[in-house]
C-alpha cells in the first residue's frame, strides 16, 4: 500500500502524485524498479476528491487545494449525511433498487462539496469524471499486469456501517447507535444490493475480481463487541457472502483492534476472504484463531518503516512469515500503508525477505 511514500521516494508532490496520472505512474513505477519487485499492487490514487466520497463519504482537505502541495489529505468529522437519511436511503431503495448506491453517494457528495451542487449537477459533474477514473486505472492494472505483479482488487467501498459512520460524523454516530439502531441496520440492509451491483459492475469492467471492504470504524477502538456483532457485522457478513457467490473474493481492510472480534470473523466464508490488519491487532493471535478460515495480510508497522533499521525489518518479517506464514495463507505487506516518511531502505528490506524466507519446501 504505496502512495504518499512513492511521492516522496521521487522527489514529487502529493497533489502531483493525485493529480497527474502520469506523475502518479512514474512515481510507482520508481519505487519497483528500485525497491521492488513486489508480486501485489494496490491501487489508490484518487484524481479529484470529490470521487473519494465513493471510497471515503467525507469532505476533505486536499493537498494543492486547501492543503500545500506536499501535505497529505485531511478528512473532516463534517455532518454530510442527517439521521433522517437513514430512512430515506430504505425509502428510496424501494423505488430503485440497487441503483440507491449512486443515489446515497451522489447526495452525500453534494453536500461535502456544495460548488458540486446537488441533484442532476452532482451526476453530471461525477459520473464522466467516474469514467475517466475507472479508464485511467484500466491502464494502470495492465502496466503492472505486465511487469509481472497482481492488482488486489478492482474496486474499494466502505462498509455499510462504516459508511454512516464517516458520514454522520463520530459523535453523532454514536448518539445515533443508541437512538435509532434499528435506523441503522434497516439501512445497511438497504444499501447492501446497491454495493454488490457496483462491486459487480466494475469487478467485471476492470477484470479484477476482488474487492477490498474499508471497515474503519467497526473495530474495539471505536465500538463495542456486541456493537459489532448486532450493528455491524450482519450487513458485512451478508455483503461478504453475496461478494463470494458471484465469484468475488472480499478483501476486508481492519484498520484498528480487531483481537476481539476474531471469533465473529470466523463466520465470514471460508477459504475466499483476504483480511488486512495493521499494528493494534495482534496478527499472531489472529493466525491462531482464523487463520484455518481466512488469508492474512500485514503487518509491518508504520513505526518500524520509519525508525527501525533494515536488519531490523528483516529480522521481524522473517519471524511472521514463519509464525503467520506457516502452512499457508498468508501476505506479508504493511499492516496499513508505507507511511510517507519511510526509510526507503526498510521499504526495500520488507519486500527483499519475502524472497529470502517465503519459499515453501
């Protein structure tokens, strides 16, 4: 998970990087010709921050824009979604079915970016910008595809769940959990068939057929065990299983704390889930109690990037690709992503050991 490294490993901006789509290849392709080669790339380089209110449904600060060039993108704890859109997007659900994801996406984009405007505008203004965005990485997936490296997924929503979260806002969210739970739930259950058909639709677009599922805000950092299991994991459990009948592998991103919730994960299918953990979670932990089940992927920790030595970095990589490794099942990769200030030596120390240690005899 490289982006903001990758710009300052070439000596560019982070509104270059976003922005320029040539500037943003240049910069990947810099970063593995130097410190690669890695066998698995992961996409993120969103041109307009608006369309990141598909990925990420908040307003944001922008480098080049409300940030200087160099800065990484803020997101805001701004109210864009209202306690009564819960309703409105169960509503509405009945009347378009699965085309509500746009409908949801579009009006929350509407209110982060108000210069956007709403109804017709918004669609006018991100759906050819959409296009251009799904075609530029079209590019980007055969770049890598012939040198050799799989692309992770085709396409990156949140979780339902998650999604109102970052939409409402944390404290309204929370206020939210305890008022109107059932708000919560009906709508998850209602924007659930809106994010399969797009998962659907640009899986099979862009020929990738996995997709990564943010659940930012559904660990023990931010709510309960019990939260999880009644308010969260239903509609991501549901999501997972339609995901894996249509041939999609999921890929669930679990920023935060995840020991636990381990057991619930256990439920999601068998043998067809990638799970990504960063440093909160105990990754060894989570080998023993879904590793049968589920693939691992992480987690070299941001502070070990930026302040350990790279004798350091192959020293803890190695010891996980022989405890999380063993038998199987199995990425090693950063817990979240390369943190910008990285040592580029320790980037490189990372990918260098999954040669040295990850054959299987």
């Amino acid at each position: 998970f490289i982006y903001y490294f990758a710009a300052n490993y070439a000596g560019i901006t982070a509104h270059e990087l976003w922005s320029d789509p040539k500037q943003y290849r240049m910069a990947i392709n810099k970063c593995y010709e130097d410190l690669g080669p890695w066998d698995v790339y992961y996409p993120v380089n969103p041109r307009w921050p608006e369309l990141y209110t598909f990925i990420m449904p908040m307003k944001a600060k922008w480098p080049g824009r409300e940030l200087p060039d160099d800065s990484i993108c803020q997101l805001l704890e701004d109210e864009v979604m209202t306690r009564e859109d819960y309703r409105w997007l169960v509503d509405i659900s009945k009347k378009i079915g699965p085309l509500n994801y746009f409908a949801y996406f579009m009006r929350i984009m509407g209110r982060a970016y108000p210069a956007v405007g709403e109804g017709l505008r918004t669609w006018a203004f991100a759906l050819p910008r959409l296009v251009m965005h799904l075609a530029s990485w079209r590019y980007d997936f055969e770049m890598m595809k012939r040198k050799g490296a799989t692309v992770l997924y085709g396409w990156l929503p949140e979780a339902s769940f998650d999604t109102f979260s970052l939409a409402r806002g944390l404290m309204n969210f929370v206020m939210d959990m305890r008022d109107c739970p059932e708000d919560i739930k009906a709508a998850a259950d209602a924007l659930g068939p809106g994010h399969i058909f797009m998962t659907r639709l640009i899986t099979t677009v862009l020929g990738i057929k996995r997709s990564e599922i943010w659940v930012h805000r559904s660990s023990t950092d931010f709510i309960s065990p019990k939260a999880f299991r009644e308010l969260s994991f239903p509609s991501l459990k549901d999501h997972c299983e339609k995901l894996v009948a249509l041939g999609i592998n999921p890929i669930l991103h679990c920023d935060g704390n995840w020991d636990m919730d381990l057991e619930t994960l256990r439920e999601l299918p068998a043998g067809n889930c990638i799970i990504q953990f960063d440093g909160p979670t105990n990754i060894k932990l989570a080998k023993e109690v879904i590793g049968d089940r589920q693939c691992i992927f992480g987690d070299v920790p941001p502070d070990m990037f930026c302040l350990a030595s790279a004798t350091e970095v192959d020293e803890y990589c190695h010891e996980l690709i022989e405890t999380v490794g063993k038998g199987g099942g199995f990425i090693l990769g950063a817990g979240c992503e390369v943190p910008p200030n990285a040592r580029p030596e320790n980037v490189k120390a990372m990918i260098d050991s999954v040669f040295k240690y990850g054959y299987y005899s």
